[in-house]
C-alpha cells in the first residue's frame, strides 16, 4: 500500500444506506465497505438522497452548500436544494442531497404505496447523479474534491456521463449490484437532464431506444466492479446479461468480481442486539433458545426437533419464491417448519398468507420489512432457502453461515462463491457449507432440501457442517482491500 494513497479522497455514491434506509442489499453494502476503508485509511465519504426517512434518522445534519441556479444551470427547472453534512452511526461522514420536491414523500424510495414506480425517478436520481458529478469537479461549490467516485447502481449510473462534460473530473468505479435493475427511461428527458444529445447514441447513454443509467454507467466508467466473481462472468452471457452483455464482454478487462463480506457488528451471534439469546460454535444452546422463541413468535409448533426452514427476502421471481411456494406443502410434509419473511409480488404474498392459513403451526409468513425478525430468523432457524434464479451477490446465505443456519442453495452468482455443497469429502474437509443444487426448480429445490434433512437428523454430522459454516470469514477486510487496490491502480494510470 503506497503511502500517499492511504488519504485519498473517495465519495461512494448510493441511493441507500443501513440502518437508516435500506430496500436490499444494497444498504448493507453501502454501510459495511465505507466503514472497512475509512479503517484503511480512505477519506472516504458517503451521498445520499434527502428522503424524508434520512432527515428524520440524522438529525445533526449541517448545511454545507445551498444549490443556486448557478451550479445546476443545465438542469431543467431545478427546485430549491442543499448539500447537508453529518455521520453515520459507524463514524463515516455522510454527504446528503436534500431537495424536499424530490425525495420529501411518503412511499418507498423507488416507489409509491401501491408499488408503482415513482413517475420522476428519471429525474429524482439524475439529478442526484449530477450533484455527485459535479462534486467530483473543478466547479465543486465544497473544498472536499474526491479523486474518486464510487457510483453504484443504475441510481448513480448517470455519473460517469456528466463527468465526460465536467472541468476535472473525478476518476469513476461502477458498481453493479443488480444488472436487473436498469434505470431504463424515455430519451426526452435527456435536456432536462441537462445532457447534452451528442452523448444519446450506442457508444453512450443510449440502449434499445432509450436512456438507459445502468448503460450510461457500465459505458462511461474509468472501472468496472459487480458483487462477486460468478457474476462477473455470467452478465457476459446472454442468459443474463440483461442485453448488457456486449458492452461488459467488451469492457471485460476493467471488469472485477469483488464479493461482498458481512457487517460483523450487527450480524454477530455473540453481540447481535436483536436477539435475547447469544451463542457461538462452542455452545450452540443459544441457537437453541432462538428457535424456540422463532417458533414462538411464528405461531408455529414449539418443537426442538424439527427442522425449521427459513427464508428472508423480496417475492420475486429472482428470489425464486414461486419456486418454494410451490414446494411449501411438500416441504412441510417431510415434516418440516417453514418461515418466510418478505414481500414483494402480490400473487406469490397472496398464495404465502393462503398457504400459512391452511397449514396453521407448520407454516407462517410475515409480509413487510422486519429487522428484527431477519436476525431472529438468521438465528432460530435450521436451514435457510435461497433458489435465486440468479444472485449477484447474496447476503443472507452468508448471515445464515455465520449464524449455524445451514443454506440450500441453487450454484448462481455469488452463491456459488460462497457455499460449499456437503458431501462426505467436504465434511471430512471441514469445507461443507450448505447443499447445492444445479437448475431452480421445485423438485431440485424439494430433492436437496430432503438431503439437507437426513443430514440434520444426525447431530454429529450436523454439528460438524454448523462449526465448519461458522467457523468461515466472511469478514469486509480482503474485499475492502480489493476495492482499495482498484482506486489505487486508477489513481497509478
Ligand atoms: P437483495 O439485495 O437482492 O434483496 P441480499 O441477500 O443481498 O439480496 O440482501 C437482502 C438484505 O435485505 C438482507 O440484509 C436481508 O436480511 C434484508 N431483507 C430482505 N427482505 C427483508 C425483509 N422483508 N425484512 C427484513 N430484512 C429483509
Ligand atoms: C443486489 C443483489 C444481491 C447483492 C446486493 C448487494 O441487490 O441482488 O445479490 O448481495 O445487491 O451487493
């Protein structure tokens, strides 16, 4: 590590940020790896939108920059704004975006209470792009100037392109979380995004006819990253590349697969302030306790014996919840507990609250966002389903690793790089870590969960697998380390 690297300046770039507004993993990303390179030794600092939840959460927020029309010229009816300055509860500095016409509303961030798209997300995070963009430029209304903007997701992917018309621009890293996810609008918006049209063509912003932010990101920027190795490989393909393949085979040389780590202070069974009752792989009787107070809460049949299955996560198709929808009653007749948490579609919520009615004891569903009961399903639970039709990264199947929550899983993404399928060779290693099943679907999903059951059934097998999932680092500290490398090696060139 280059001495004169150590401070270099980094503004990460993210629509969200735990705990203080969080839809996925995305938040716990944008919480955990700052956190690691502010250890580092990175200046690094956050921005974020203004949502009403962000000004409620960090009340200490100081006005550093009151926009006037001067600094947004080029954007189209600019309302009243500010740049706000605080820190997040881990101590990193927090750059905040606060233009109440945008972000001050009731709703989800990306969508209304009904589960529509916000109709002005084209110009809630394109505008917030250009604030970022134009931080990381000679025009910067504030001393700070990063070298570096670390941009993630289509919500910062316009970026990259108002710095190809910036004085100076800060050097870019994409990160891709979800290539799923695009950011994908109507091309008329472009002036009032203040971009200019010479960049609306394929080698651009441009993508099948339309602006695409994702696009405009994985074009423009210096580097490349997505949340695991696998995935970096497989949005080269056409199966899912998203129609991005070309460009990230193209660029593949500036492509890395970083994995994510986990935030060990709030995913900790020895500290973990959700739950009452604290283990490690030493003494699992906590786990124990926290089964039965999952079943407790659940509503389900307290039994200590009975494998429990967990699952936490969006009703979508890439979670494959339709997939355990349609094995639940199979799964429950082996016999088996089944929790899920989550909410999403509301087909498959529908047929979830239908299935924990008819089968009252053995099955229960929480719909909504739950902290809480995430870490006390992380930690009551057995087994822990994630059929990800794909996963860039995946968080849960590492929280339920370090929590002794053995997960089934299908070989995507970032499962693949982070869960070793159980078999005699890889017990005896001390390397199982889950079960493994190639294709998602129900029966390969049914016929690996039951592989999971005959392997909780004898306890010293069992027990093995817990400590050797346990006994896993997951910790931030290679990948941070990784993503310092990047900022460095760019800085080199
Ligand atoms: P994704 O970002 O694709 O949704 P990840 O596995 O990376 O998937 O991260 C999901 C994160 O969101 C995890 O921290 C998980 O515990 C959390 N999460 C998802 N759904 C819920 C929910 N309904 N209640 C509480 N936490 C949730
Ligand atoms: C995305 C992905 C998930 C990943 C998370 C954090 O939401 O779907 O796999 O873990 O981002 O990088």
């Amino acid at each position: 590590m280059t001495k004169h690297k150590k401070n270099m300046r980094v503004l990460f770039v993210t629509s969200e940020v735990s705990p203080i507004i969080k839809t996925g993993g995305l938040a716990d990303v944008s919480a955990a790896l700052p956190t690691a390179l502010l250890e580092m030794g990175v200046d690094i600092r956050v921005l974020l939108p203004g949502y009403t939840q962000v000004l409620q959460a960090l009340p200490e927020l100081k006005v550093v920059f009151e926009f006037g029309s001067q600094q947004l010229t080029d954007i189209f009816s600019m309302p009243a704004s500010r740049l706000l300055l605080g820190k997040l509860p881990s101590g990193v500095p927090i750059y905040v975006f606060d233009c109440p016409e945008l972000y001050l509303r009731g709703g989800g961030i990306y969508q209304d209470e009904n589960g529509f798209d916000w109709a002005d997300n084209a110009q809630r995070y394109g505008v917030f792009s250009k604030v970022a963009a134009l931080l990381g430029s000679a025009d910067s209304p504030i001393s700070w100037r990063p070298q570096i903007l670390h941009c993630n997701d289509w919500q910062a992917g316009l970026v990259p392109a108002y710095l190809q018309y910036a004085d100076k621009p800060a050097l870019t890293v994409m990160t891709i979380h979800n290539l799923a996810f695009q950011g994908n609008f109507s091309a008329e918006i472009l002036p009032e995004l203040g971009l200019p049209w010479d960049c609306y063509k394929a080698d651009g912003v441009e993508f099948y006819g339309q602006l695409s932010f994702m696009k405009a990101g994985l074009f423009y920027a210096d580097h490349l990253t997505t949340v695991s190795p696998s995935y970096a490989g497989e949005i080269q393909t056409e199966e899912l590349g998203f129609g991005m393949q070309g460009l990230l085979a193209h660029r593949s040389k500036l492509l890395t697969g970083i994995l994510n780590g986990i935030d060990l202070d709030v995913w900790n069974t020895t500290t973990d302030s959700y739950l009452k009752h604290h283990y490690d792989a030493g003494d699992l009787s906590g786990k124990a306790a926290n089964k039965r107070a999952l079943q407790q809460h659940m509503g389900l049949q307290l039994e200590a014996d009975i494998p429990l299955f967990g699952l936490v996560g969006r009703f979508t198709q890439q979670k494959g919840l339709d997939i355990v929808l349609e094995a639940a009653e199979t799964l429950i007749s082996l016999p088996a507990q089944l929790v899920l948490l989550g909410g999403g579609d509301i087909e498959m919520q529908r047929t979830a609250v239908a299935l924990a009615q008819q089968y009252p004891g053995q099955l229960a569903v929480h719909i909504g966002f739950d902290e809480h009961l995430a870490h006390l399903i992380e930690a009551g639970a057995d087994i822990f389903l994630m059929p990800s039709r794909f996963e860039p990264c995946g968080l849960n199947q590492m929280y339920s690793q370090h929590y002794g929550t053995i997960p089934v899983v299908h070989a995507t993404g970032g499962l693949i790089d982070t869960v070793i399928d159980f078999n005699p060779t890889t017990l005896a290693q001390g390397k199982a870590s889950g079960f493994v099943f190639k294709r998602s679907n129900g029966v390969n999903l049914l016929a690996t969960a039951y592989r999971a059951v005959i392997a909780y059934k004898n306890k010293k097998i069992w027990q093995a697998l817990q400590k050797s999932c346990m006994s896993k680092d997951f910790s931030w500290k290679g990948s941070a380390k990784a993503y310092f490398d990047i900022y460095a090696n760019l800085m080199d060139k």
